[in-house]
C-alpha cells in the first residue's frame, strides 16, 4: 500500500472504488453517484490546499490503482495533534491489510515526523466493524459524545466513539500493526 497525497488524477479510480453504497454506510457523507463523488472530491482538495486537512489516496502497490482515502483532520499544530479520519476503501480491499498498513503509515509520519503527542479517531457510535478495528490498532476508546454530528442516515444524529493513541503508546501501536501486517503478507499454504 502506499498513501500520495490526495490530486485529481485519483479521480477516476477513486469514483469507481467508491461506488459501493456499503463504503458510506456510516459517514456524513454518501458520495456515490459520479456528481456527488466529484463534490467529495473537490471538498477535500479545497480543504488540503487551505492547510485545514491532509488527504491522501489509499493506492493498491500491485495495480497502482487509488482503491480508497483518508485524512488527517481537526489539525492541531499548537497542541501536537490531529485526528485520522475520513477512511474509506473500496470493499475488495476490507480485511486484506489495506487498512492496518495505512494506518501505520499515517500513525508513523504523524508521531515520528509531525511529532505529534496525540492522534485520535471517531467513528459512529453504532459502527461496530470500525469501532473493533480501532480496538484492535490498539486505540485507547476514551467514550461517547451523545448526539455528536447531524448525518444523512438514521434518524439525522450521530452519536460518536472516540478512540486515542498517544505518543507514550505509539511504539506498542507500532509493533502491534506492524506484526499484523507481516501476518496478512505471510503466503498461505
């Protein structure tokens, strides 16, 4: 896997990787029809070149196809902090590794580069696939904001999990995430 920084020649691998209404099931955002992904698009290019947001692509090394994004968000520079967020893949690519190796790309530039003391992550309070993936980073779960964000699903109103890791946890993280990825690259026989 590999994350470059998010430009509009993703365009066309990313609007066809996020055409699975599955991928949104639990974002603010649905953008799975070509205008809506445009608009997607255009958004988080706006906010990377105003400095507000970090995007990237998700691109599959063996392709060289964009297969997904994510970001870092609610920048924090006086505080050392950010939050990872945004993630999405296309649904090909759950449970292969994708996910974990971008994780740990993103978790090392942010503590090892950025210097960062905190990175969190929020996921909708009811999206037990993702709240067990951030479990599993390990991300300390810190709790739930009560009626967080207003959503275009449900019944509009989003509770939120939020989950951290701080810089003092960051080598377990690390060993952790990368010893699952040696385990999802090891050949099966």
């Amino acid at each position: 896997m590999v994350l470059e920084p998010l430009s509009s020649r993703h365009a066309a691998d990313l609007t066809e990787a996020a055409a699975g209404p599955e991928i949104w099931r639990w974002m603010p955002y649905s953008p799975t029809s070509p205008e809506s992904f445009s608009a997607w698009l255009e958004y988080a290019l706006a906010e990377s070149a105003a400095g507000r947001e970090g995007a990237f692509a998700t691109i599959d090394r063996a392709s060289g196809r964009a297969i997904g994004s994510s970001r870092y968000m609610e920048l924090r520079p006086e505080h050392r902090g950010l939050e990872i967020g945004g993630t999405w893949l296309v649904r090909s690519a759950w449970r292969t590794g994708a996910n974990v190796e971008a994780k740990l790309l993103m978790l090392t530039h942010a503590f090892d580069e950025l210097d960062c003391l905190r990175v969190e992550f929020k996921t909708d309070a009811r999206n037990e696939r993702s709240r067990a993936a951030l479990a599993a980073l390990p991300a300390r779960f810190e709790g739930i904001f009560r009626h967080h964000m207003v959503v275009p699903y449900g019944d509009g109103v989003r509770d939120s999990a939020f989950f951290s890791v701080i810089a003092p946890e960051w080598p377990q993280v690390r060993e952790v995430l990368a010893a699952r990825l040696a385990r999802n690259s090891a050949p099966t026989s």
